[in-house]
C-alpha cells in the first residue's frame, strides 16, 4: 500500500485543467481524500493558503476580511495556490467567488472543493459558468490502485484489449474494494471492525449534519430509513410509488430524497438507455451506493463495484473533455436487459455485463449486441484466465472484473 494515497491519477486532471482555468472546482463524497488531495497539490507550490468554512476560526477571518487571503505569507515572487475548502456553505458563496475570480485570477490559483455537487449550484443570473473547470474525486477504485491504467486514445480505439498481469494483486485490491469500500479511512485500514465504525457514523453525520444544516430537511429520520432500504434496491430499477408507500411518505419526498442522496454523493444513479434523452428522463432508474459494503446480497454488491468503477471512468473522461460520456443500462419489451451501456453524445459505444460467475456470455448480451453491432464485455468474480468469444461480426470479453476494470484510463 506504500504511495497508494498519492491520488496520481487526480493530480494529473488538475495539473491539466489548472493549465487553462486559474479556478477548479474539487467535488466528491465526504471522506474521499479531497482535503488530502488539496494537500498533494499545494506541496508543488511554494505559496499556498488553506481556507476551511467549517472552522470557525477561519470563518471569523473571512467576515472580517473577506479578501484574507491577500495577506498569504511568500518565500517567493511565484502564484499563490489558494484552497477553499467547503466554502458553498456560506450563502453568497457564489457571488464572493464571481467577484474573487474576476479580481483576483490573474494573481492567484484558486482550488474550491466540497462534498456537495458544486456543479448543480450554477443557477440564475449568478452562474460562475465560464469561470472554472470541475473536477470529481471518488474514493479508490481498482483503476487507480492496480496502476494499470490504458491511455484513452487506445482504450476508445480497443475497448476489449487486455492483459492478465499482476492478477494476483488486482484481486486482492478488488476483495478489499468489496469489503471495506474503497473510501481511504476504512480501505487503508483494513480491518472490519474499523469499516463497521466508520460506515455507521458516516451516513448519519452526513444526513443529520450536511444535509439537514444545508436543505433544511425536517423529516431526518425518514431520510435516514430511506438510505438504510436502498442496499436491497440494487440491481433493479427504483419504483418510486412503491418506496413511498413502503416508507408511507409522499412520492415527492422521494424523489427529492433520492436526488438530494445523489446531490452529497451518498448514491448515484443511471437511465436506461433509449435514442430519445428526453424519454430516458421519465422512466425508472437504477440505484447504487458508494458506500458498497452495505449491499450484502453477492451478486448486487459485484454489479455495485462494477457500477462505481464504471461510473469513476466517464466522470473522468468528461472532466478531461475526451467526450460526453453516460452510463445506462438497455432494457426491452421482453424485460431481457444488460446492466450496463457506455454511451459517448448519446450514442452507444459498449455494452458491459456484470455476472458472479456465468462464464458464457447473456443471451441479452449477445442480443443487443447484435441490434447495435458494438463491443461487448462480461465481468465475472474471478478466473484463471480471459476469453474471447465471438457472436456473428463482433466480440465478447469474459474476464475477471479487476482484471479489466483495472486497466481503464
């Protein structure tokens, strides 16, 4: 585990986007390691402050001087990296930013992190669209630990490509995923005592602390049933008429909920695929946590971990501007489904299966593939090896999950 926590991967997107923006945006869950990341970046700069809303020493400062950061100590005549940290807590926050970026961008490096979606705050007259880059840290995944990565432009180009190297290791970083989660506290740990601590104080803290300070939610203890349901949701699509009367609450509530879960990254979600966006926005979606060791039933958690690693590379690819990338699942008439479609601009570019241990491809894999004559892959648990099976012009991989999820860019 030596140098795991470096976050190279990440520090290489804000090295990238810093070159263009002097302002980056920093969004993810709660105790993915954003504060420690924001440490890493600093290093590499001589002259740097570290601001935090939720200390409130350095709250005190800002009322006081709300341009503080002018005063930051220098050993040098080099830019300054300024780091805000949970600063849309403040309620004008972005207002003060718009005037910080305007005045200031020239002179200063900013980085704004925090673990709600600062991407879904642009709204009205006082967007800051235009004035920074945004990018997302999620906690480990195989991709970034195995240390397998494939550059993009080979990855688009050869979506099957893949190597068994290094197995042994991939799999036990996989287990450890599965068990522990791959947030770094638990992960790093290693041990189920420290992941069951941590996991029962993490929802809670967010929900009755972030949530409720930052919505003004009132029915807390709702929320926090709704959260502890959704595990044995996985896998299928989310009725939400039949959550509400479960819950006996409204079916707005719901919904609200459920987009406020994903709002403080405690879920995401995805729509199934059709060629109408419009259509996909109406029907039901599907559910998965990023805490994955509360999804206890085996073959749900397999389809979560792929489902995050999956998720982790198109935020990724967007972030970097290589696409528009989503993440569907296809389903049809006859309920024959494929839990996973990568689509770039709307059009399909790979379907993915994720099953326990099923060693020949889904007849609703190879059905949809035919339909849209692009490369297929299934993930199973484990195996000695990879296979490559072919079904009419086109391919199926069957492969051990950690072996090629490591290796996406």
């Amino acid at each position: 585990m030596v140098g795991m926590n470096k976050r190279t991967p990440y520090v290489k997107i804000w090295q990238d986007l810093a070159t263009d923006k002097s302002m980056i945006f920093l969004a993810g869950p709660r105790q993915a390691g954003k504060t420690t990341l924001g440490q890493i970046i600093s290093s590499s700069f001589t002259n740097s402050l570290y601001f935090n809303w939720d200390i409130a020493e350095h709250r005190i400062n800002f009322m006081e001087n709300p341009t503080f950061f002018e005063a930051v100590e220098r050993k040098d005549s080099s830019t300054p990296l300024i780091i805000f940290d949970e600063i849309h807590k403040y309620k004008d926050w972005k207002n003060y930013l718009k005037g910080i970026y305007d005045r200031f961008h020239e002179k200063y490096q900013f980085l704004v992190s925090g673990s709600g979606r600062l991407d879904l705050y642009q709204k009205g007259g006082d967007s800051l669209a235009g004035r920074y880059f945004l990018f997302h840290l999620w906690p480990f995944t195989i991709s970034e630990l195995g240390k397998n990565n494939r550059d993009i432009e080979v990855f688009l180009d050869a979506p099957l490509q893949i190597t068994m190297e290094n197995a042994d290791e991939l799999k036990e970083i996989w287990s450890g995923l599965s068990e522990m989660s791959g947030f770094p506290e638990p992960y790093l740990a290693g041990r189920m005592t420290t992941y069951r601590r941590w996991s029962n104080t993490y929802s809670q803290q967010l929900i009755r602390e972030d949530i409720r300070d930052l919505t003004g939610i009132k029915s807390v203890i709702d929320m926090e049933t709704l959260y502890l349901v959704l595990p044995s949701k996985v896998g299928s699509p989310i009725s939400v008429p039949s959550l509400a009367r479960d819950l006996k609450v409204s079916y707005n509530s719901i919904r609200s909920w459920l987009s406020i879960f994903e709002r403080f990254f405690l879920i995401f979600s995805i729509a199934p695929w059709t060629r109408r966006i419009t259509r996909a926005i109406q029907k039901e979606r599907k559910v998965y946590l990023w805490d994955i060791p509360r999804v206890k039933e085996p073959a749900a958690r397999f389809e979560n971990v792929v489902a995050l690693e999956l998720w982790r590379a198109i935020t990724a690819w967007n972030d970097m501007g290589y696409g528009t990338f989503s993440l569907h699942f296809i389903k049809n008439k006859e309920q024959q489904e494929v839990d996973f479609l990568i689509a770039n601009e709307n059009v399909p570019f790979l379907l993915i299966e994720a099953k326990l241990s099923y060693a020949q491809p889904s007849s609703a894999l190879k059905k949809f593939q035919d339909v849209l004559k692009i490369p297929g892959v299934q993930l199973i648990k484990e195996s000695e090896g990879y296979r490559m099976i072919p079904n009419g012009d086109q391919q199926i991989l069957v492969s051990p999950a950690y072996q090629w999820l490591s290796s996406l860019p």
